[in-house]
C-alpha cells in the first residue's frame, strides 16, 4: 500500500499528495487569513471568533468566509480544522 501511495520513492505522504483538493482549500484559506489579518491568530481572534468564545462554529466560519468572498467549500474546511471531528 505504502508504495502506491509513495509513487515517487521519497519516503513521505504529503497531505498535497493525500488529498490535492483539501491541500488546495487549506492553503487557499491560509492565503486569505494572510492576505486579511497578517496571520492566521489575528484572523481567528478579530474575524472568526465573533463571540470572543476561543472557538470557532461552523456558522461563524461560514459567516466569516462569506464576508471574505471566499470561493472554497465552507463544509469541508471546517470539517479539516476541527480539531473535534
């Protein structure tokens, strides 16, 4: 199995590799918070965390990417960062 998934011989299974799409949705996410906030701590505490809870619901992040325009699948990012799941 390893050296199927393993198709260059490096000895390493990059998430990029594992899953593109969700690497894709991650960075694209990453990007934004940057883009927005400067990092990814400022972006949760000044735009996702909106009742100052120190997590995050689905309903804030999807509240949070709507105002950001973000084109990504709401439904799945959360789903790759909650850390509960």
């Amino acid at each position: 199995l390893w050296c199927a998934l393993d198709t260059n011989r490096s000895g390493f299974l990059t998430l990029e590799k594992w899953d593109c799409d969700g690497y894709k949705l991650l960075i694209d996410f990453r990007e934004m918070c940057k883009r927005e906030y400067g990092d990814l701590d400022t972006a949760f505490t000044f735009g996702m965390d909106q009742t100052g809870s120190n997590t995050v619901t689905f309903n804030e992040l999807a509240s949070f990417l709507e105002s950001k325009e973000f084109a990504g699948d709401v439904r799945a990012l959360f789903s790759a960062l909650d850390v509960n799941e």
